[in-house]
C-alpha cells in the first residue's frame, strides 16, 4: 500500500490521532400517496398512522393534503425502506379492495 492511500494522521497533546474517511449518507426518497374516489379517508389515516408511523394529528392533516391537493408526502425514506413501506401499503389496500397509488420520488 503507498504512503498516499493512508489516511492522514494529527498529533495532538502527544497522542496521534487517525482521521476516519467520511461515510456518505444514502440517497432519500419521498413516498407519495395520490387522491382517488374509492380509498376511504379512514383507510388512508389508518395506513398513515399504521405503516408510516405518524401521529393520529398528523396523519389526518397529511390526508387532508392529499384529498384537497391530489397528492401528498407520506414519509422521506432510503429507497430500501420507501419501497418496503410502499410494498405493505400496496398489499394492504389490495386486501381491502382500494385502488390507492403510491409512487417514489427521489428528493
């Protein structure tokens, strides 16, 4: 390994510190959930609330915005966890026979 791939290193009070190279945080995506005619209002706070893990004032305000605006941020997430939590709720409103639509979006 050549001298220039080390990390530096500082002397400081006589001990010899060794800098840790940064960690780049991951990419966040924003999880959207789109209005439609049939998804019950309850239906989408519960999700909200259940999957999303918002408080009951939040979710409510959160359904709101997405019932009077057409589309709205449920959460800001990895793309590993967007996608599971979009996978849940997917399957979730299947079972229920809602045609509720959520898309990923990169911030």
């Amino acid at each position: 390994m050549s001298d220039d791939k080390k990390p530096e290193r500082k002397r400081e009070g006589g001990t010899l510190l060794q800098e840790r190279p940064k960690t780049k945080k991951p990419p966040l995506y924003k999880v959207l959930l789109h209005n439609d005619d049939y998804t019950t209002r309850e239906f989408v706070v519960l999700i909200l609330r259940d999957i999303f893990r918002k408080r009951d004032n939040d979710a409510v305000q959160i359904m709101m915005h997405v019932h009077n605006n057409g589309v709205g941020v449920a959460g800001v997430y990895t793309h590993e966890v967007a996608e599971a939590k979009v996978d849940k709720t997917m399957n979730l409103a299947r079972k229920f026979e809602f045609p509720l639509q959520l898309t990923i979006e990169a911030e």
